[in-house]
C-alpha cells in the first residue's frame, strides 16, 4: 500500500497537494503558479501529428505555441531546476523534421538555456516505414538554467563493467579506479536484462501487450523518467508535467516521493491518470519494472518460415 496522497483537481495552482491534476490548457494553469517553484519539468509535447488530442496546423504555428509553453515553464523552473524534453520526428509528406533541433533554438538562443545532455531513448518496436527507414529511437533534450543545477548521480549509478581495474601508473598506481557505487550511465538508454552492466537504456515503448497500456495512443513507459526523476531532482521537490497525457511523469515522480504537478485538456486522459494513482496507492499499480528483461518471442513465431526458403538455401541446409 501507497502512502495516502493529497490528489487536488485544479484550473489554478494550489497548496497543499501531493498531486495537482488540470484538466485545461496547459498556459492557463501554467500563468498561475508563482515564479521558481518547480524542480523538474518533464514532458513530451505533442508532435503534431494529427492525433485525437491534437489539432493539426502548420509547422511554424505548432512552434509558436510550443514556445509559449516552453517561457511559461522558464519562468517557473527553480534557479537550480532541470527541463527534459521527450521529442520524436514531425513527418510530413514522406520528410523527416527532427523535433529537437527546432526545440534547441527555443532553449538555447531564446532563453539562453544550457544542453547537459541529448538523451537517445532507443525503442525495438513501432510502426515499419516503406520510404525510408524505420525509425527506434526518441530524444530527450535536458537542458538546465544556470550552470548551479541538481543532479545527483549516485541513485541512477550502474555496476562498473570492470569493478577490478586498477591504476596502471602515476601516485595512484595499483590502486582500484573504479568508483564502488558504480559507473556514470551513458546517454544512449536501453534498459534491457543486462541493463545495469552495459549501462544503455532499452525501455520497450508502450504498446498492446505492455502492462501499462492505457488508451493514449503514444503514452510513454514510466521507468523513462524514473531516472530523470532520481537524479535531477530532491525527495519532496516538485515535477510539472505541461502534457501529462494519462499520468507516467507523475507515477513515477510520486513512486519516488516527490510531488507532481499534471496538466491536460483531455479530460479522458485525466481521469485515468486519476484512477492510476489511485492504483499506486492501493498497491495495483500497472508498471513494467525497472530493468525488466525485453520480452524475446520464442517458438514457431520466432523461426524463419518455410515458405521463405529459398531452393538454394534448402540444398544449404
């Protein structure tokens, strides 16, 4: 069982609250919470791809808002905050417009944030392309506000590859090189059974067969910002989610007390990300484990077809 939460349904910024769900336009609720409030502002935007939450229009009308948003949260990130931006690609007539280098500019040259990392978020599953190939793989763009930022590597640390290996010469010579907590992740995340020895993430997107499948169609897994969350924020500090879709951020915030702040105009979306915390607290929460070995199929389904053996390759064999 979940500690019992303070859930508050709210068109305007509050106190006190565990967690702050608005079912509005995320500028509106944004403009009513003070300056410097929050930690860690962790979210994916929509792409605008036409989907059933989205209203499709022109390419540089979808940055004018998307900009809007991005100064509103500026403006009420903490000094030492952090902000992630979970981005794919805008296709449009068969071309590929990569999101986070149109985002980079907002950050970088329009409210002088610095890039910490370009986080590669790589995926074995998703629609195949016929033009092109197809695409595995999103970005999260961390960027901080000033150089004084948050970031505590120990929880998010991963077991060194060789926890045996010494210094070969100067004053440290002999002496073991490796921190005991374990090694820096890198910046490439494939969370798979050997997740915490190659230190790449390999998180399965949120698919039919996920247990965390809602009906979002592009809902992203929790254990994605989990790491987010542990190293870039502190226990009880705040994380705002401007597009919270059915809740992950929030889930995975609250998994590690800290407390949240959601936002969505689809008012479906916010239910269920209702009924998910509800869940948290009464222990049936939903949620791929951390680290969760990637499902490999086995039998007939994972064999190469007779049908396509080629007589060449028969007499092979």
């Amino acid at each position: 069982m979940f500690d019992k939460l303070n859930i508050l349904t709210s068109n305007t910024y509050e106190q006190p609250f565990d967690v702050l769900i608005a079912n509005t336009d995320t500028l509106e609720l944004l403009k009513t919470i003070p300056s410097e409030t929050v930690e860690l502002i962790v979210s994916s935007p929509p792409y605008n791809l036409g989907k059933s939450y989205e209203n499709r229009q022109s390419f540089k009308k979808y940055f004018v808002f998307q900009k809007q948003v991005i100064e509103e949260c500026y403006r009420i990130l903490k000094p030492k905050g952090n902000f992630c931006w979970q981005v794919g690609n805008y296709i449009e007539k068969g071309e590929v417009f990569p999101l986070d280098i149109y985002y980079y500019d907002i950050f970088k040259f329009d409210l002088g944030m610095k890039l910490r990392n370009r986080i590669i978020w790589y995926f074995g599953h998703g629609l195949h392309a016929k033009k092109r190939f197809s695409g595995r793989y999103e970005t999260i763009l961390w960027f901080s506000k000033a150089d004084d930022y948050i970031f505590n590597l120990d929880p998010v640390r991963v077991p060194s590859k060789y926890p045996g290996k010494r210094h070969f010469k100067g004053n440290k010579k002999g002496q073991l090189s490796c921190n005991p907590k374990g090694k820096n992740p890198s910046d490439i995340w494939e969370i798979i059974v050997t997740d915490f020895d190659t230190c790449m993430w390999d998180i399965p997107n949120v698919k039919s067969n996920h247990p965390e499948k809602t009906i979002h169609p592009c809902q992203y897994p929790i254990e994605l910002v989990e790491r987010l969350i542990l190293s870039m924020t502190n226990e009880f500090g705040i994380v705002l989610d401007p597009f919270m879709g059915v809740g992950s951020t929030l889930l995975a915030a609250l998994l590690h007390n800290r407390k949240v702040i959601g936002i969505d105009k689809e008012k479906e979306y916010c239910d269920i990300a209702i009924s998910r915390i509800n869940d948290l607290e009464n222990g049936i929460l939903r949620k791929r484990e951390l680290g969760k070995p990637v499902h490999k199929p086995t039998g007939k389904i994972s064999q190469v077809p007779s049908e396509w053996k080629l007589p060449q390759q028969e007499k092979l064999l």
